[in-house]
C-alpha cells in the first residue's frame, strides 16, 4: 500500500496551509477534513442547508455543495466547490456563495457560522 501524499492539487494544499495556521478551530476542523481523500470529503445538498440553518447564517461546508432540494431563506454558503445547480439556487434564495480562501479573509464573527460535515 502506498503512503499518502495528501491533495495533488497544488491550490488546496495552500489552502490546507492556510487554514491549519489560522486561531479559530474551526479552520483547524476544516483543514483536517480537506486532508482527507477526495472521495471522503463532504458532498452536503441545498435541502440539508436549508434545513440545519436559519436566515444570514455562514454555512461551511469541506467539500463540494450540490444543488438537490431548495432553499428558503438567504444563507453564506463557503464551500471548496459548488455544482452550477447549487450556486444558482443560494443566489435566487438572496444568499452569497464564498470560497474558503476569502471565508478566511472576511469572516470574523463566528457567532451564526456553522460547519457541516456529514
């Protein structure tokens, strides 16, 4: 069996950098879910949003969000990536969709931020 090497792709290794440096532990928690194989990252759908968050909450999601079920209320929805169907139905709903490089720039009250993993 061969040793793991951790991602190929040279942007999320930076981001992996990034993100273990950072003071919040949620950074730290989302770092370690990005080391993990591409097929055991997170695949979170939009109904599973819109169930487990209210009105404004940042929704931080490891992996990639898919667009299957609706969402009702506005949300920010940082993810690694996100299908067309996904991102389409988070700005029909007034919602923004944010990458993990700028969550890391602009999010400093974590008051309303949630992490979803599984």
């Amino acid at each position: 069996m061969a040793a793991r090497t951790g991602s190929t792709n040279i942007m999320v290794r930076k981001l992996i950098e990034l993100l273990s440096k950072q003071k919040k532990p949620i950074w730290k928690r989302v770092a370690e879910e990005l080391q993990k194989p591409k097929r055991e990252r997170p695949y979170i759908n939009i109904y599973k949003i819109n169930k487990y968050s209210k009105p404004n909450d940042i929704v931080v999601v490891p992996g990639k969000v898919l667009g299957i079920g609706n969402l009702d209320h506005p949300v920010t929805i940082v993810a690694l990536s996100f299908s067309r169907s996904a991102k389409e139905k988070i700005e029909k709903s007034g919602g923004k969709v944010m990458s993990l490089y700028k969550a890391v720039e602009e999010i400093k009250d974590f008051k309303n931020v949630r992490l979803m993993i599984g």
